[in-house]
C-alpha cells in the first residue's frame, strides 16, 4: 500500500467541518469514486469532523490517497488532543451518545466506510482513521 | 457565502417554498429552521415544501434539523413536505441511520405543491 497524495484541513469551527467536506470531496472525485461512494465518505466525514469540534474543540483531518495494487482508495485520519474516549466499545454502540447527539456518529461512519480504527488515551485524545476502497 | 451555501425562500400561493444548497454548513442548516419558522409566522402560508433536490449530503445534524423544523411546523398548525431527495442521498442517510421523523416525503418539488395545494383547496372547502 502507497501513498499517493496526502494533506490535511484544520478543524476549529463549525464552518471547518464544511471545508473538511469539500477537501475530502474533491479528493474522491480525483480518485474517481461514483456519486454514491462520495455521498458514503462525505457523510463520514461530516460526523467525524463534527466528533473533532464538538467533543476535542477542535483537531485535524489528515487526508491520503492510497494505491495498493491495481485499488485506489483514500484514508482520513481525525486527530485530537480532546478528552479521550473511556471505553471504545460503548462508543461504538449504536446509539450510544455522551455529548447529546444522536450517537451515530461513529458507528454510522463505521457504515458508511470499508474500516474504521479508534485509538484513544483518557486524556490525551483520539484518533479515528476511515478506509474506502474504490470498486472495481 | 458562496452559492453552495445559501437558502432560497420563496411564497408561492400560500405555500412557502425552502430550497437548501448542495453542501450547507452548521449555521446555514441552523438558519434554515430560524428563517422558515419567521416566514411561517410573518407571511399567510399554511404549509412548507423543503426541497431537497440540490442537496448532496444528508448527515446525522442536518437530518434531525429538517425533522425538527417539521414537527415546529406542525405546532404552528403547518404541514410540511420534503421534496427531491436524491437517490446517493437517500441510501446514505439509510445506511447511517438517520430518519426524518413521520415527515411526508415526494419525489419532486412539482408534486408537493400541488400536494400542498391541494390540502389549502380542501381546507377551503370544509369552511
């Protein structure tokens, strides 16, 4: 697996989750991704971004383009230095929420992509990083 | 505010027409309910049709958005039908889980007019 292309959009604001769409958008289509499969990863990305702002106040997106064979395909990696998440498994429970949502974010994302990867320290903040292999 | 952002409210009759952008940010999708709840209030309208054609992305915010808007609506004695959601939309919004409530829904802006029409028509009648 190589990395084709990479870059990252900060997320501070709420406007911020906006520009972390349409970054991760024009990348999809550069890959060449169908209108679903963007629908898919845009939507991701908006619940995970929003995870970023509304639970760490703020973090970053670090996008990639992925080639692995003849597969394209683009990872996201969401990084904050927020709170942390006590217990994963909880928090990819359906409907499981701590910040008055509607707790579909991480399971839904979890949905949406081919693989999703949690890794988080009580205290020192989260990494979520999502996988999407483009269909032959 | 570029075009992809803006909300489009017209009155066409007495139905208020709500025409979202293709990728809304937070404060547009939260200006969305502000604005038609005014327009509800300030203008002779009975019913809302949220069109949803353009928009190309449906995530979990701007879903409970849009039922909430409706069901505030329906406590202002107004009945609200949401019109053209795209197909890559409807399976995505499927897929993560979110509803839009009991909200009537049509496949395009031409039918839930005259659907609205149509309830103002029989309203009338039964006075």
């Amino acid at each position: 697996m190589t990395i084709q292309d990479q870059g990252e959009v900060r997320i501070e604001t709420e406007a911020d989750i906006a520009v972390a769409r349409r970054a991760v958008r024009d990348l999809a289509a550069k890959i060449g991704f169908g209108i679903t499969e963007t629908a898919r990863i845009v939507t991701a990305v908006s619940e995970l971004g929003r995870n970023v702002h509304k639970y760490a106040g703020g973090g970053v997106m670090q996008w990639h383009a992925l080639k692995n064979g003849g597969n394209a395909g683009l990872e996201l990696r969401f990084e904050d230095q927020g709170p942390g998440i006590a217990d994963i498994n909880e928090a990819m429970r359906e409907g499981y929420s701590t910040g008055g949502g509607l707790g579909m974010g991480l399971p839904g994302a979890k949905r949406l992509m081919d693989h999703l990867d949690i890794q988080s320290t009580v205290g020192k903040g989260t990494t979520v990083t999502v996988r999407k292999w483009r269909r032959q | 505010m570029n075009v992809n952002e803006t909300i489009s409210v017209i009155q066409i009759r007495n139905v208020l027409l709500v025409t979202m952008p293709a990728d809304p940010d937070d404060s547009t999708i939260a200006a969305l309910q502000e604005r038609t709840l005014e327009a509800m209030n300030n203008r002779d309208v009975q019913g809302l049709v949220l069109d949803l054609s353009k928009v190309e992305i449906l995530d979990s915010y701007f879903a409970r958005t849009v039922a909430e808007t409706a069901q505030m609506v329906g406590l202002m004695g107004g009945t609200t039908i949401i019109a053209g959601m795209r197909p890559a939309v409807a399976i995505t919004a499927t897929e993560l889980g979110v509803t839009l409530g009991r909200t009537r829904t049509v496949m395009t802006v031409e039918r839930a007019l005259e659907l609205a029409g149509q309830r103002q028509v029989n309203g009338k009648q039964q006075r």
